[in-house]
C-alpha cells in the first residue's frame, strides 16, 4: 500500500482553504435562511445557491487534492470527487428543469441520470473506504448496504412516500424510483459511513465522517419533483432516516 | 442548509490528508455489531415493525411481503458469508502465530549456534597457534574442546529445527518416537546413560503440545547434559486420571529449587509450557537428582498405571 502524508497538510502547492472562512460562510447563509419567512422567493433561492455551491466546492476540493495523493487514497478522492461533480449536475439540472420547464414530462429527465451516476460512485468511494479501514468485511458491508436500502425503501415507501403517491394520485414507476432512491441510497451511505467511523478510525477522518453524516440525514432541498409542494414533502423518508440514525 | 454543511465538510477534509492506513484494523467491535441489529438501521427490526403494523392494520402489501423473502435470501447469504470470513481470518491469524514463532526460533538460532560456531572457530584458531608453538598437549585439549563444543552447537541446532518442523506439522515421528531419537543422541554425544518408560502415549497430543513438549524436553536434555554430572537419564510418561504426565529424571547432583542455578532456563520452560496450557513442575534435591515433568490436563480418563512411582 501507498504511504500518505498522515498527520500533515497535503502538499504545499495546494492553496489551503481556511476551514473558519467557509463555516463562517455558511454560518451566515444559514442564519439568514432561519430569519425569512417561510414560503419566501428569497428564501428558496438562497437554499439553491448555498445547495449548489456546497455540492461545487466538495467536487472541486476533492478532485483538486486527487493528483497530491496517491494510492488508495487517491482512489478514494477521486470517486468521491466524481461522484460529487455528478451530483452538481444534477442539482444544476434540476434547477434548470425547474426554471425554464425542460425535462418535465419525459421518461427520464437529465437530472435523474447524473443522480444515478453520482450515487454509485459515492457508494463505490465509501465501500473503498470500509475496505481500507476492516478487514476481510467489505463483502458482507455491500450486503448489509444493499438490505439496509431494502428494508429502508420498503419502510419509507409504506408509511410515508405510498400514502403521499396515492393522495398526489401519482403511481408511476418512474415516480417511484425517482423519489425512493434518494433516501434508499443516502440510507446505504449512512451505513457505509457508520461501518468506517465504527473502526479504530484516527481524527482525521472525523470531520469527514461528519460531512457524510450530515449529508445524508439532511433533507436535500432538491429531490424530485414527484411531490407537488416541493421538497419538503418528498423528503421525509429522508428525514426519517436520518432521526433514525 | 445541513446538507450543505456535510458538502462543505466534505470538501474541507480533502485540504488535510485522510489519513489512510497502512494496513487494516482488524474486526468491528461486536457490541457496534449488536448495535446494528438492533439499532434504527436495522433491516430485520424494520420489517418485524413492517410486519406487526400490517398485522394490525390489514392488508399487507405484496411488496412487504417480497421484501420478507429477500430479507431471508439475505440473512442465509449473510451467514454463509461471515461463516466463510470467520474461517479465512482464523486461518490467517494462525499463519501469523506460525510466522511469529519461526522469527522467534530464528533469532534464537542465531544467538545460540552463531556464538557457539564462533567460539568453536576461536578455540581451533588458538589450538593450531599452540601447536605451532610447539605446545602440543595442550593443543589437543584445545582441539578436544573444540570437539566437544561442535557436538553441543549439533545438539543445538536440531533444537529450533525439530520445533519448526513440528509447528509446520512436518514432523514424521510422533512426540514418543522423536523423544526416544533424542535420547539416543543424546547418549551417543554425551555419555549419559538413558532409558525410556513411556508407558503413556504421547501421541494424542496436538501438534503446539507436541511443539511444546519436544522443546521444554530439549532443553532439560540440554540441563542434565551441562549441568547435572549425571551417569543416567530416564524418560518416563504416565496416564494419571485425566492428566498426561511426561517426565525426565537424572541421578546426578541435583540443586536447590528455591535458588535455581542460573542458565537454566527454567522460566522459559515454564512459560513455553504455559502456552500450551500445560504445567511444569521441577522437582530437585540436592545429591538426589533432578525430575522435570510436563502435565497435560483434561485427558481421557483412564485407570492410574504409575501409583507410587512419583
């Protein structure tokens, strides 16, 4: 295995983000969104600014610290970083969708694939992480992901989002799958992130581990549009899931 | 807004590096483990909730049901995965007990028989000066001791090998048989008379007691031979109740046992014992000869042939 510069900054030559500037920044963001009214333009279009910035400045952290590491950490970066830069896209394309009304109506909109394409890179960069930090388990860690995403969709679709389809009148397949992958992948990502922090995991991984946790119990502003209020309503299952855990 | 905070997180972790270790860290705690099936992510517990709720508010969907039959194909797969996992890592953790004890045996190697074939070539360079110099009786006696110091680095080096061999199972003859080979040896490079009375087998004895045995016995070979001017040596064994015992006695003079003489190894026998859960008992008197006797408990049980003769 490659060795890596544990324990020090990067390289040199990459600028250092001063992490105080961009909390600070998203402290203030997040205050302003608390103090506006509820239902607010603003308030929406601060929440898809700060969504699509966040997901912007994750790939290009990620992807720009690739070439400075090396081995499986490298690896890592890289899947995560791409894995970020398709979930970008499709938070990018929703908006578009929802701005100029392309995509609204067809089988499959842009949008949904570059979230397929984004979530199996991220599940992929969090199963290299498990195999990094156990031994031996990476197999049945895939296995219990793929039963947690079943047990979790099957759960969220009974209590919340079948109930919410058959009020909206909404039945199809492609609603379906649209509004339960999210939660059913961010689920499997929960777990993934749970099975490294539950190694003998060093402090450097903390925050990261946070930024996943976070991530993924937090309802995303832009899910799918299979919900006629918005987000919020086709965002529980998430939510649910991210109390849970 | 905290998905937000996860992304910038996420971001922020690539400034620094993550850290990747340089080899695994071995199995998840299993109380994390408990946690996961009993815990809010747990598939098991989501559908007994799944199942209860339905059967209380009826009917249960079909997919509920679907996502019962996977649920099972799951867990049966699950088993046979972890059960394989188990086997490999047992597997492998007795590889690298077996690597370790080589290294260990290795270094021995290199401590005893290196410094004994360097003060066997001192102890030749020294003879052939002394009968340049004309001095040839006392060169013979460099040379006899010379001799005798190759015979013992012989003795020696069999020591580590037998016990590798034993560890890597490659060992033809069983703990009975390879005592016996070594007692007659044993008389052929020192003169001390043998005789042996293993009346017990030895051969039920896994392959770490074999290892463990052959090496407490070497080494008390080793004892009678440097230290206890014996003229004969016994090796006995006996079945006593559920307790193996194996022992080898001298008639030479014996010593204290509250103040052992030192270079004995009579620590390093005890605690070799003692990792095959067996115990070492040395029991001396002084001008009455020495026993050294290994017992092996929680054998099958079988009538007490020895009686008195301990």
């Amino acid at each position: 295995m490659q060795g890596s510069d544990a324990g020090r900054l990067r390289d040199p030559r990459v600028p250092r983000i001063p992490p105080v500037a961009v909390l600070a920044l998203w402290a203030l963001g997040a205050l302003v969104f608390a103090v506006l009214p509820q239902g607010s333009e603003a308030k929406s279009v601060i929440a898809t600014v700060f969504s699509l910035s966040a997901a912007a400045f994750a790939a290009i952290a990620l992807l720009g610290a690739t070439p400075h590491a090396e081995g499986h950490e490298r690896a890592f970066l890289q899947l995560m970083g791409w894995g970020m830069v398709s979930r970008f896209a499709g938070n990018a394309l929703w908006s578009t969708s929802h701005l100029f009304g392309f995509g609204v109506g067809t089988l499959v909109a842009p949008q949904d694939v570059a979230y397929a394409i984004s979530y199996p890179l991220l599940v992929g960069a969090m199963l290299h992480l498990v195999a990094l930090v156990t031994r031996r388990i990476t197999l049945v860690t895939a296995l219990d992901a793929g039963a947690v995403m079943l047990s979790v969709g099957t759960l969220a679709w009974y209590f919340v989002l079948g109930p919410v389809a058959a009020d909206a009148g909404l039945g199809g397949a492609r609603e379906a799958v649209v509004t339960l992958s999210q939660p059913v992948c961010d689920a499997a990502l929960l777990f993934l992130g749970l099975v490294v922090a539950s190694s003998r995991v060093k402090p450097r991984f903390s925050m990261f581990l946070i930024g996943v946790s976070s991530r993924c119990c937090s309802p995303t502003p832009l899910t799918s549009d299979f919900a006629p209020s918005g987000p919020t309503r086709s965002a529980t299952g998430q939510r649910c899931c991210g109390l849970s855990a | 807004m905290l998905w937000a905070l996860g992304m910038i997180l996420l971001g922020l972790t690539s400034t620094t590096s993550l850290g990747m270790p340089n080899q695994n860290f071995g199995r998840i705690q299993p109380w994390r483990i408990i946690l996961y099936w009993l815990g809010p992510l747990s598939p098991p517990i989501h559908f007994m909730i799944l199942l209860l709720w339905g059967a209380m508010n009826p009917p249960l969907p079909i997919y509920v049901l679907v996502g019962c039959a996977l649920l099972l194909l799951y867990m049966a797969l699950r088993i046979g995965l972890v059960s394989s996992v188990s086997k490999r890592l047992g597997q492998e953790r007795e590889e690298s007990v077996r690597e370790k004890e080589q290294g260990r045996l290795l270094y021995e190697l290199h401590d005893t028989v290196k410094q004994n074939v360097h003060g066997i070539s001192l102890t030749l360079r020294a003879a052939i000066v002394t009968e340049r110099r004309g001095d040839r009786e006392k060169a013979l006696e460099m040379f006899g001791r010379a001799l005798g110091a190759a015979r013992e680095a012989e003795f020696q080096i069999s020591r580590p090998y037998d016990e590798l061999s034993a560890l890597r199972g490659e060992s033809p003859p069983g703990a009975g048989d390879f005592l016996r080979q070594r007692l007659e040896k044993f008389e052929e490079y020192f003169g001390v008379k043998t005789h042996d009375d293993l009346q017990a087998s030895l051969e039920e004895l896994n392959p770490a007691e074999t290892a463990a045995l052959k090496r407490v016995f070497v080494e008390a070979f080793w004892n009678v031979a440097k230290h206890s001017g014996a003229s004969n040596m016994y090796l006995e064994s006996r079945l006593v109740g559920s307790v193996l015992i194996v022992r080898v006695r001298d008639d030479g003079h014996g010593f204290d046992t509250e103040k052992p003489p030192p270079g004995l190894g009579l620590r390093y026998m005890r605690r070799r014992a003692g990792e095959v859960g067996a115990d070492l008992d040395v029991i001396s008197t002084q001008g009455r000869g020495t026993a050294v006797q290994v017992r092996f408990r929680k054998r099958q049980n079988i009538p007490d042939p020895w009686r008195d003769d301990l």
